[in-house]
C-alpha cells in the first residue's frame, strides 16, 4: 500500500502529462538541465527515499507530525527506476529537481519508434486547505508547448488524484528549495464512531 502511494505521487505528472498532450505547434523554449549537471540514479538513493516515506507514515499514523525531506537524487532515482521497472511506459531517462520554488522533470519520450522528443514539465506546488496542490506551469514535448488548457486540465487531474491520496492527513508546511523538497504534516484525527 505504502509503494503504491508512493509511486503513484512521484510518476502522477509523467502520467497524466506527456501521453498525448502536444498539440500545439508554436515554437517551445529549450528543455533546461539540473543545476549542477546529471543527476545519478542510484538504488539506495531510490531504497532511501522509500524508507523516509514509509517512517513519515508511521510516525503520522501515531497522531505525531510527519516530516519527509526529499531530495533530486532520490526522486530521480525513484521514479527511473519504476519506470525500468514499468512496461509499456514511454517515458526513459527522467531527471527530476528542486529549484526556486519548482519541480522540474525532464526525459525522452517515444510514443513509437523511432519518434522520440525530449520532454519538459514545470510546476509548483503549495499548500491550501491541508492539502498539497500543484499547478503545472510548463510543459513541452520536443518544439511542441502544450496549450494552456491542457496544462489546467492535468492540473486538476493530479490535484484530484493527491487529494485522494490526501484525505487522512493535513499538510502543514510545504517548501521547494534549492535541491530539496519538504513537507511536513499530521493524520486528521477520525470521529469516535
């Protein structure tokens, strides 16, 4: 239960996003690079990340307050190798980071052979009502920008998705820094039946 919450958090955007939402033919800006170059993957990096998750549930399911720090590699690391580990996906080589506030992913995607784009998605994320909530704010396959509504369309769509994955706890504080991604939070309390 615990790896499939997690999972379906760290990949939502490459989910909902990439699989067939360019179809804007305006000129796209360039696809960015991790500050610091290329990030590894690792799978302890990956195994870490994993475990921190894990103990913040635990620590949240005891009515104490959860902190989870998240860091580029253990994203990278997370979600590359759940994707090796997920057929069918078309999305390879992603590179995930923190910085001024935004999450940025980027990766090669092959809808089919020997068609391939690098890929580009921007968001940020805050928290309203205890509950985290992300608005993407870029995205681009190759030349190819999406269109606006496509970008709020997959917005609400994730944000439908965490809140769902949301509903028993409240988040307190969210914070995107500088290779790293914080959050911290408690359970809601459940009524007495």
């Amino acid at each position: 239960m615990v790896r499939h919450r997690t999972i379906a958090l760290l990949i939502i955007l490459c989910i909902c996003l990439l699989p067939g939402l360019a179809c804007s033919l305006s000129g796209g800006g360039e696809i960015p690079t991790p500050p610091g170059g290329r990030i590894a993957v690792s799978s302890e990096a990956a195994e870490r990340l994993r475990q921190n998750f894990s103990r913040a549930l635990q620590e949240a399911s005891t009515g104490g307050e959860f902190r989870l720090f998240v860091t580029n590699e253990e994203i990278t690391s997370l979600v590359a190798l759940t994707l090796q580990e997920t057929s069918g996906m078309p999305l390879r080589d992603p590179q995930i980071w923190f910085t001024a506030g935004r999450v940025y992913m980027t990766g090669s995607f092959s809808p089919f052979w020997p068609l391939h784009f690098d890929s580009l998605i921007v968001a940020t994320a805050v928290v309203q009502g205890g509950q985290v909530v992300v608005q993407i704010e870029r995205a681009q396959m190759g030349p190819f920008p999406f269109p606006q509504r496509a970008l709020d369309s997959s917005s609400r769509s994730i944000n439908d998705t965490l809140s769902q994955m949301q509903s028993d706890l409240e988040v307190t504080h969210l914070e995107i820094l500088e290779g790293e991604l914080q959050i911290a939070g408690v359970r809601r309390q459940q009524p007495n039946p």
